[in-house]
C-alpha cells in the first residue's frame, strides 16, 4: 500500500501552501488539495505577504504524491488583485459548495474587513460567485461547514471582532445562512474543522499553539480535550507547530492535513533565523498524519508516516 510522505506537498511557486481543504472528485477519480497560496517568496512589506493570495490547487490518486495544477481562475468580484483566504469546499447534491475569506486588494497591516464569499461549481475548477454570506460582522475567516443532521448545516468561523472567539451559523441549503453567535469562548483562535471519528463529534482549531482539540454530543455544547501537533516531529521538515488543519474522514479512518513552519521562529533561534532568507523564515509545508481515537481522545503521532 502507498505511504503517505513527509513533506507531503510545497507550493513549487511561492514555497508557502496554507490552510489547505481536501474532498474528492468522484468523476475524476482524483483527490484535489486546495490552499491559501501564501507569497513568501516576494519582498515583505508589513504583511503584503499575507494578502494577495490565490486559491492554489493540487490533485493526487492516492492522497500520497500530489501535482501542482496552478491557482482558481475567475473569482474576482471586483477589479485589481485582490486576496482570497482557506477555502472550504463541500459536495451535495450534484454540486460543489466554497466558502472563501476575502479581502480587498493587498493591504500591508491587519486593519482591513473581511468578508466570507459564496461559491459553486460542477467541476471544481469553473466557479460561480453566488453572493456574500452575511455573518453580522465585517471581520469572519476560515468557514468549516459540516451537515449535521440531513439537510441541516452548521457553520463555524472566526470572528475577529469578538476575542478571535468561533462563532457560528445555520441554514438548510447552503445558500442562506442565520448567524447564532459564539460557540468556543476558552481562547482565541482560527480555522476551525469539525467531523466524526469513533462514534464521537470533534472539532479542532488552531490557537498558535498546536491545535485545540474539543468533542461533543451535539454539535454545539463543546468539551475541551488534550490538543494535538502541539509538539514538532522528528523530521526536518515537520518542525514546528501544526496550524490550520482538514480532516477527512474515509473507511473509518481519518487523515489530518495541516501547514507547518519548519524554518520559523518556532523552531530557530533568532540567531538562526538571520542566516535564512526572508522567503525561508515565511515557507509554509503542508503534512498528513493519521488521527486516531485512544481512550476517548484524539490523538495524532507526528512521526508515523501511515499506509493508505
């Protein structure tokens, strides 16, 4: 059986793939990673880098080797280079589903709203903007969307003007969506991801120091477990905290995809850090791992490269 690799995937134009969200295209036969593809190979001014983003793509047959295919075309919904942020992408009734964080133009600082854009697609390279979802703030990132009953959706994301805390928003056709407020208030974090392992209802958030870990039995009221990739692997390229992550879930088995900095303040002394490149200190590698359920928690080994 193939082996999952480590690094499992660099962005072989800017060497900085984050966020990444991973479903399969059942017509293809192909699974397609799409990702914030982070510029950290261009001159950093502020954070310019940060913005400006595309949504990169890369498709594999096995989920184990993967091939750049270039970016999304024809998102823009109004003139100039803009920024797109950590897609999440769905299928559900013969069509595919992308919320997307959004930012006008590249600003160098933080002070900008964002705003969370809908999309469609039959193929997943030709997308349709529907509308903006109105989240009743100006500043929602990283949407995880997940059914939790037939024909109920949640949503959780970031709001930024309330303590970075989760929030969260309902709707029975993806298309319009009710904002019901917080949902994670024990600290501030990002890029939420919820799904079903062992019986039991998970979501996991990146809190900037490995991963917050929560379970539940509903899908609203949320327990705090122990966090995960809060520790660096063994494998030079797989130093440093996990961040942002997707789970996909397949076979009773589930597949953890999340970015790593290996070359960052996180790992470097800052001595260290001044011999690299601005580029190398900002690289960004997206990993797999398997997630498991031991005792009733959620654990994850950094440095076991599993069999699919």
């Amino acid at each position: 059986m193939p082996k999952i690799k480590t690094p499992l995937f660099r962005d072989p134009i800017y060497d900085a793939p984050t966020d990444p969200t991973v479903i399969y295209n059942e017509k293809e036969k192909l699974w397609y990673m799409f990702y914030t593809q982070r510029r950290a190979a261009e001159p950093i001014i502020g954070v310019a880098w940060v913005h400006g983003t595309r949504i990169g793509v890369a498709t594999s047959t096995d989920m184990c080797s993967w091939l750049y295919r270039g970016t999304l075309e024809g998102l823009d919904i109004e003139p100039g280079h803009n920024t797109f942020w950590a897609p999440e992408v769905l299928y559900h009734d013969g069509l595919y589903h992308m919320y997307v964080s959004y930012i006008t133009g590249i600003p160098e600082n933080w002070e900008y709203p964002r705003d969370m854009l809908h999309y469609t697609s039959v193929d997943l390279w030709h997308w349709t903007f529907d509308k903006e979802i109105d989240l009743n703030s100006e500043r929602v990132i990283d949407a995880c969307v997940y059914e939790t009953e037939p024909g109920t959706w949640k949503m959780w994301f970031k709001e930024e003007n309330d303590h970075s805390f989760t929030h969260a928003a309902v709707s029975n056709d993806l298309y319009n969506w009710t904002e019901i407020g917080r949902e994670i208030t024990d600290c501030a974090q990002e890029g939420p991801n919820v799904f079903e392992l062992g019986g039991i209802k998970w979501m996991i958030s990146d809190f900037w120091s490995g991963l917050a870990v929560y379970k539940s039995e509903d899908f609203t009221h949320w327990t705090r477990c122990k966090n995960i990739l809060d520790t660096s692997g063994d494998i030079p390229t797989d130093q440093g905290l996990g961040h942002h992550a997707d789970v996909v879930v397949k076979d009773g088995r589930a597949f953890i995809f999340y970015f790593c900095h290996p070359y960052s303040h996180e790992v470097l002394t800052a001595e260290e850090r001044e011999k690299l490149s601005p580029a190398a200190r900002c690289a960004a590698i997206v990993q797999c791992r398997e997630l498991k359920v031991v005792d009733g928690e959620l654990v994850c080994d950094r440095n076991e490269e599993p069999e699919i």
